[in-house]
C-alpha cells in the first residue's frame, strides 16, 4: 500500500513538474514572439501574460495586445487574446479573440465586433498545416462602410507536405453593406450567400513566425471557385493569376453574371437607377452578353497584364498589387 501511495505521489510531481514545464515554454514562446517582432519593425506590446488551465490544459491570455507592422499599415489591438491548448496534445491549439477589437488597416481604423470568433491551428515544427476559423456574427465598422458578417467558416490546408502550395475555403451564409461597392444600386445591400475555394501558391510555407521572419510572397492564384448571390443576381468568377515581385497579376479570369436584366430592373423600379441611365447600360452589358451567344447571362473573360485589366486588346482597369503587411 505503501509502494501504491508512493508511486501516485512520483506520478503527481513528475506530472506537475511537466505542465509548469509545458506552460513556461509556452509562455516563453510567445515572450520570444512579441521580441522578435519587435526586432523585425513591429510596434508589439501587451499589458499581462497569464497561463491557467492546470493539470490538463495550457490556457494562456494575453491582456491588452497590440500589435502595428513596420509600415503602419497593418495594426490590430484587443482588451485580450487567448491560445488554447493541451499538455497531452502539441501542435495543435485554438485562438479565441473578444467580442470587441480594432484593425487598423490603410484606409483607417475599422472596429470589429464579434460572437464565437475563434480558429484552430495544427501545425509541426513551426509549419502550418491546416486551420479552421468560424464566427456566428462578425460586425465590421469602418470610416465610411459598415458591413455585417453571418455564418463565417473558412478553411487553409497546405495540399501537399513541405511545399508552399494551400487550399483556401470561405463560406459566409450572410451579409449586408451599408454602401455596396461591388455592385452600387444594382442588387439590395442583403447579400444571401458567398462560397469560395481558391489555392495559392507562396514563395515559403507559411509558419507560425512568419510574421518575425521574411513574409512568404503570393506566387500565384487559382480560383477554382467563387459564387455570389446578391440579391437577383448571381455571379461566378473563376481562373488563374501569377504575381511578380511587385506583387502585380498576370494571367486571366472568367466572369459570369446571371439574371443581371432582373438586377437593372429592380434597381430602375426602385427608383435608384434612372430610365435613360437603366437603358444605356442595359444596352451595353447586352451587347458585351450577346458576344457570347447569350444575351441574358454575362460571360466576360478578363486577361491581366502586370496589374492592368483588359478586356480583349482594351485596358478598362487596374488591380493594386499584392502586398503583405
């Protein structure tokens, strides 16, 4: 009985002395984290560091984090951050953030609140290998646009191992804009469902301290699919685009648009596009239609050249290269 007792009491101790263990590393991990970011530029604080969770968990909060890029174009800051994790089970753990935040991003500062934000992450020896992120409700309000998220899901997986190649997939169940952008007074500002899978290609694989470290660069971009049902309208995008240093697109992308005549309509009845105007573009996207056999479904290919967008041999456009923070 003695022995019995005694081998419990070894075994308490040995597994106590591995979880102050198991949260001392963490704790020092990210220590090590907000260091390195602050020698790589970054503006990158916090008011607290706590981890709880004892004997089977590793919980650590993060009070007050903020963190800004070098270039001040990137910023986000929180009343606190959690990672979530198992002694028993490295490698994997869960990102929980607070129902209220800030991103700071180019065009200013956009207050975002949230319920059930949160995103697990596997990963080995510092590669990400897939990561999930879901929110019930995500609230964004910028400087000149409030937009409403429901029903957020996304999805990254690295395809093959050890190379620098992810599926990513969205889906969002719902969304409204208080200024749509995409389509102005074509469509409602309800914007039913979105749904996306696309794969990119980076010049490294992404890890946890990608941010301290040279950013991997955006290669290429396929989109395999992409489908948005706004209102009366239903659009599809789909092709490929390959980026430079620069971070500028070449490559081609397929557009297509259905019910767009309903779409002109609704929005003429509404009175927020008037007849002369409804006519003329009613015209002029028929017209483009009719190139491809059908005058009631828009099908228009794209070609990029280094940022520009053309449409057969006329530029109509230009895309903002690609940039990491």
């Amino acid at each position: 009985m003695k022995r019995l007792f005694l081998g419990i009491v070894i075994a308490t101790l040995a597994y106590s002395g591995w979880w102050f263990y198991a949260a001392h590393d963490l704790r020092s991990s990210v220590d090590i984290w907000f260091e390195d970011l602050r020698t790589a530029g970054w503006d990158a604080t916090y008011a607290d560091i706590t981890v709880r969770g004892f004997p089977s968990r590793t919980d650590l909060t993060l009070t007050e984090p903020t963190l800004m890029s070098p270039n001040g174009k990137i910023g986000w800051q929180a009343p606190f951050f959690q990672i979530l994790g198992l002694t028993y089970k490295k490698g994997h753990v869960i990102a929980a953030w607070p129902d209220a935040q800030t991103l700071q991003t180019p065009d200013g500062a956009i207050e975002v609140k949230s319920d059930g934000m949160r995103a697990s992450v596997i990963y080995e020896d510092d590669r990400v290998l897939r990561s999930n992120f879901e929110a019930a409700v995500v609230n964004l309000a910028g400087p000149d646009e409030t937009v409403a998220l429901a029903g957020v899901n996304a999805a990254l997986e690295q395809t093959v191992p050890g190379l620098a190649e992810y599926r990513v997939a969205v889906a969002i169940n719902g969304l409204a804009m208080s200024n749509p952008s995409v389509t102005g007074s074509l469509a409602p500002e309800a914007l039913a469902t979105l749904r996306t899978e696309t794969v990119m290609r980076l010049s490294d694989p992404l890890s946890l301290t990608s941010a301290t470290d040279t950013n991997p660069q955006l290669e290429a971009l396929t989109v395999r699919t992409m489908q948005v049902d706004y209102g009366a309208l239903t659009m599809k995008l789909g092709g490929h685009a390959d980026f430079d240093e620069q971070g500028r697109a070449t490559g081609e992308v397929t557009l297509e648009a259905q019910n767009w005549r309903e779409a002109l309509q609704t929005a003429q009845d509404a009175g927020n596009l008037p007849p002369e105007i409804a006519d003329t573009v009613r015209d002029v996207l028929g017209l483009v239609a009719s190139l491809n056999g059908n005058r009631d479904t828009l099908d228009v290919t794209l070609g990029l050249d280094r940022g520009r967008v053309m449409l057969g041999p006329l530029p109509i456009g230009e895309l903002q290269p690609f940039d990491w923070p």
